[in-house]
C-alpha cells in the first residue's frame, strides 16, 4: 500500500476486521482486562490514550505523517501545550517564530514564562536575522504555514538551525495538513496538529495530533498522560472516520482557496491577499517547493477601509457561516482580531501583520462559483 489515499482510508487497520464490520467500532470503555501477570502500564487504560482506538490512530497517522510515532491529544492546544511542556525545562529557552496562532502566541506570552523558560523570537521567512541561539535554546517552534498572514518560513532551513544548534524543532502543520507536506522529510522532529480542523474536517470535535521521532512522541505522551490530554472514545471514532477523506477535502478546499483568493486578488476594494499559491504572495516559491503549490484552504485580506467594513464583510455572507475555525466542509469566515487572535496584545497583533480590518476565509468543499458570488453580492464585482 503506497498511495497516500489508500494508507488514509485503510492505514493501521486490524488485519482481522471486529465482528466483519468494515468500519472498526467505539469502544466506549475506559479500562480494559488486565492480562494476567502484567503490569499497570501494560494495561489499557483511556487516559493513557491505549485503547484499541488509540492504537488505531497512532498506526495511521504515523504511516501517514512517514513518522516513527503518532500521539493523538483532547485538541490541538493540548498537543502545542503538552509538547512544550514536555520537552522545556526551568532555564531553557524556546526559540519561536514571529507569527503564530493566537492561542499558541497567548501561552507562550503568559503561560510558559511562570515556569521559568524564556521566550526567543525569530523572523522565520529571513534566514539572514536568525544568528546564534542562546546556548539554553532547547526547542524550535514555528508553523507550516501563518495563521492568518499564510506566510511559510524557511521550514528545510529552519530544521537543520535547530538541529545544528542541538535544539528539538517542532512544527505546528494544522494549516499544511499531511495532504500537503510531510515535515520529517524537511527535517523536523516533531509535528503538531490541530485535528480539530481539516484533519477530521467536520466541525464536529476537538482533537490534537503529535508526530515524529519515538523516543520524543514517548516523552510527550508521559507528560500528556500526567495532563490528562486524552481524545475521548467518540472522538477517535469521528476522527478516524474524517481523515479517511483528507486527501479528497484538502484537495478541493485548495481549489476553493485559490478561486476566492484570485477573485479577492483583482478586486479594486481589496488592498491585500494573502495567500501562498497566488504568484504575488512573498512566499510562493516556497509554496511551490513544497506543497507542490497547493496553498491550503486559507486565505485572510484587507479591505483597506477600515475595521467596520471589514466586519459588515464577514457578518453578510449568506453561504459563508460567520464563525472562527477552519478546515471543515463549510466555508467560515471571520476576523482574526476578534477570534483566534483576540487574545494576542493588540500591537504585537499589529506587528503580526493582523490588524482588525484583516479577515480570513476558510473554505469548505461547496463549489467554488457559489464561493465567489457569496462575496460579490456582498463587496460588488471586480468591475
Ligand atoms: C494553526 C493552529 N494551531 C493550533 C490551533 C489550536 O487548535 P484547537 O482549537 O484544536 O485546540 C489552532 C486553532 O485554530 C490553529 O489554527
């Protein structure tokens, strides 16, 4: 089994199928038999993300992620959280890129400096400013691609920085997804996920993913299993049942994206779009090298005239839901400032490159004409 698609839908699945059903089943159980003569941690437990639904998803999501291991998390904050926690330590320090998703940027900036571990930023688009780490830099934490601002860093430079500086680099692929980009192959240690997103792709649950390197995934599971970060029975059933269409979803919300993002590009009330895969955006090479020029289903742009324009834009759409979160099959739409970077200091938001008049679309599956009209009737045609 070689193709992507296939090892979505049949990926780490039990040679011998539970009772003939072809889609395996819940098990909505918390503990399990004890096998006699074994120990506590041989037996399965719900915290302690073993359960048979566990296994079934750490086996697909690593053959999918080409990882050694897989970890799935109750959300995608507690996989960012568990990991950093994890693998810092009072006296280190986490070397971060500039822009991030505003909950991440949020705990780094109030959570992660109470325990004594500092906090380094980096441009990571700009190789040349990156310099010597300090010798207590212990991890490197960036994204595949910007919430919002889509930008993509030097991610193959990036990782072999850290390596070369003896720090663990980890990479937040919620935006990417496996469809478009395998980390380990830059050369990351670790990735992260948000699963609430486009990996389960339904707007249905919360869930979290954690890839890479075993000996670092075991590391993160003790801590996670400390933190009590499980994903529940019915949630490893509903993001099984989701990624089995990653590959189908990811593809036609990058059409979608790349339709709205052109329309938006050539409209005369727009002053910016961003998104990776139009020739415009700063990191299109980038986009093309690695996502093979797929630039994911999210765009965010600026309408230029101001924060009440923007929000009369994101609150009248008739197919677009007003709402924040991305990746599912409908199409969202919403402003960052007010969503999931409302929590982020409103100059460091500024220096993010997202200010309040910024709105970011997240597409869905719908057809992309009807996509397109949405925003016409709303902002006019492109004239
Ligand atoms: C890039 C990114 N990472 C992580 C998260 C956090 O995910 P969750 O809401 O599943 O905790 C989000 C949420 O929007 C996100 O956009």
């Amino acid at each position: 089994m070689n193709g992507f698609q296939s090892k979505l839908v049949h990926g780490g699945e039990p040679e011998e199928r539970v009772g003939g059903a072809i889609v395996p089943p819940i098990y909505q159980s918390a503990t399990f038999e004890q096998v006699p003569g074994s120990g506590y941690h041989d037996g399965r437990y719900i915290r302690l993300s073993n359960t048979p639904s566990h296994d079934l998803l750490h086996d697909k999501l690593s053959l999918i992620c080409g990882t050694e291991a897989a970890l799935v998390a109750s959300s995608g904050m507690a996989a960012i959280t568990s990991t950093l926690l994890a693998l810092l330590g009072s006296g280190d320090t986490v070397v971060a890129q500039d822009l991030l998703y505003g909950g991440t940027e949020s705990f780094l900036a109030s959570e992660v400096p109470r325990w004594g571990i500092e906090v380094q930023r980096i441009d990571a688009c700009d190789v040349s400013s990156w310099g010597t780490p300090p010798p207590s830099a212990r991890v490197l934490y960036c994204e595949a691609i910007t919430n919002p601002t889509c930008r993509i860093g030097d991610l193959r430079a990036l990782a072999s920085w850290a390596r070369d500086h003896g720090m663990i680099s980890v990479i937040d692929a919620t935006f990417a997804t496996p469809a478009l980009m395998r980390p380990v192959d830059l050369g990351f240690d670790l990735e992260v996920h948000s699963a609430t997103k486009a990996m389960n792709g339904h707007g249905d649950i919360a869930a979290g993913v954690i890839a890479g390197r075993e000996s670092l995934v075991h590391q993160v599971k003790h801590c996670l299993d400390h933190l009590g970060g499980h994903l529940d029975a019915n949630a490893c059933f509903l993001l099984h049942r989701g990624i089995r269409t990653l590959g189908l979803r990811v593809e036609r919300q990058c059409q979608n994206a790349f339709a709205v993002a052109s329309f938006l590009e050539g409209h005369p009330a727009v002053s910016v779009t961003h998104y990776p895969a139009l020739e415009s955006h700063p990191d299109h090479a980038r986009c093309q090298e690695w996502f093979g020029g797929k630039g994911g289903g999210v765009l965010s742009f600026d309408v230029g005239a101001g924060v009440e324009e923007a929000e009369r834009i994101a609150t009248s759409m008739k197919l677009m839901a007003t709402a924040p979160s991305l990746g599912g099959v409908e199409t969202l739409i919403i402003r960052p400032a007010s969503s999931s970077h409302a929590a982020v200091d409103p100059a460091v938001r500024l220096q993010m490159g997202v200010p309040d008049s910024l709105v970011r679309i997240a597409c869905g599956v719908e057809d992309s004409d009807d996509l397109v009209a949405d925003l016409a009737r709303v902002m006019g045609n492109r004239g």
